[in-house]
C-alpha cells in the first residue's frame, strides 16, 4: 500500500531513527514523485538519463538528511519538494556552466541561510532544449511560480490535491484552485499562440 501523508509523515521519523524497512519504504513512495519531478525540469538539458541520475542525488540527500532534519514540525513531503528544488536548481546551474548556483529571488528568500549555503541568487541560465520541451518551459514561464508548482506536482509528479498541499504548506482546495487556474491559462494561451 502506497503511503501518504500522515503514513509518510509516520515513517519518515522511523526512518530517521534507523529503522531500515522505514527507509525502504519511504523511498519507495518518495522515488516516483522526485523522478517525475526531476525529469520534467530537466530532461530537456540533461536528457532522461541526466535527470534520473539527478533524482537518484535528491533521494540520497532526502534520506541522510532525515536524522538531521530539524523540521519535524514540517510535513515530510514538504521537506522532500523543498530538497527536490534545491537539487534541480543545482542541476541547472551546473548544466548551464554556472560555478555558483542557480535560486531564485523567491526561493532564496524562502531557504534564507540555506540558500547562502549554496551560492546565493543568481540569474536564471538560458538553457538550450529542443523545440517541444522549449515550448512548454516557454507556456509554463507565462504561470506564476505558484501554480508551476502545482501542476509538476501534481501532473508530473503523481501526487494527489492533499500530498502537493502538504509539500507546498497549502490546503487541498487551494491547490485545485491553482492547478485549475493553471490548466485554464496554459488553454488560453495555447490558443492565443495557434491563431
């Protein structure tokens, strides 16, 4: 049985004291969403076997984070989306040649001394892809951040209204708000963009 929310929260702290099926069981349900994830940010610069190989890094540093994570008030798939940004973002500063890392203005304030730990803010690279896969970045570029996280949460990533809400810190309902104003936006747009 997949698990979920409280289940996960549950087995993350076994899996923090040691306990190995925990682990194994954390990332089983967490493996998916962070492949998916990572390889809708980064298929186009990386290819499937770069973002894999990426999403493999974010599950290591997800799982020898957890003895140390410090946020036990914080939802584990919150902790899990927040580590799986950092990585990408790393991922795509390195791909760009970057040798300091790539985080937004918004994130960075949101990681506040972690995002120091990494490099500070930086523009974001300018990055080569093919046409599909430049095309969609360039739809989903006309989103706020807000509901590109949504939708690659909850399209991309599998999870469902009440898993991406405890990964953004939101509610269901706020999340299907977002996701449904997204889809409603990217039509529009793509209509706009065939006349």
């Amino acid at each position: 049985m997949p698990l979920g929310g409280d289940s996960l929260n549950l087995a993350a702290a076994s899996a923090a004291r040691g306990d190995r099926a925990a682990l194994e069981q954390v990332l089983e349900a967490i493996r998916p969403m962070v492949t998916g994830h990572c390889r809708a940010k980064l298929a186009g610069t990386l290819g499937t076997g770069g973002a894999d190989a990426v999403a493999e890094r974010v599950c290591t540093a997800i799982l020898t984070g957890l003895p140390r994570r410090d946020d036990s008030d914080q939802p584990f798939l919150s902790y899990v989306y927040e580590v799986t940004v950092r990585e990408v973002e790393l991922a795509e500063g390195q791909a760009a040649g970057d040798n300091v890392t790539v985080l937004s203005d918004r994130r960075a304030a949101r990681w506040g001394k972690r995002a120091e730990a990494y490099g500070g803010t930086v523009a974001d690279p300018g990055i080569v892809e093919g046409d599909a896969s430049r095309r969609m970045r360039e739809l989903l570029a006309t989103l706020p951040e807000r509901e590109r996280d949504v939708l690659t949460l909850r399209l991309i990533g599998g999870l469902s209204a009440e898993e991406a809400a405890a990964a953004l810190d939101s509610t269901p309902g706020v999340v299907r708000l977002d996701q449904h104003r997204a889809m409603r936006k990217l039509r529009e747009a793509i209509r706009r963009r065939d006349r």
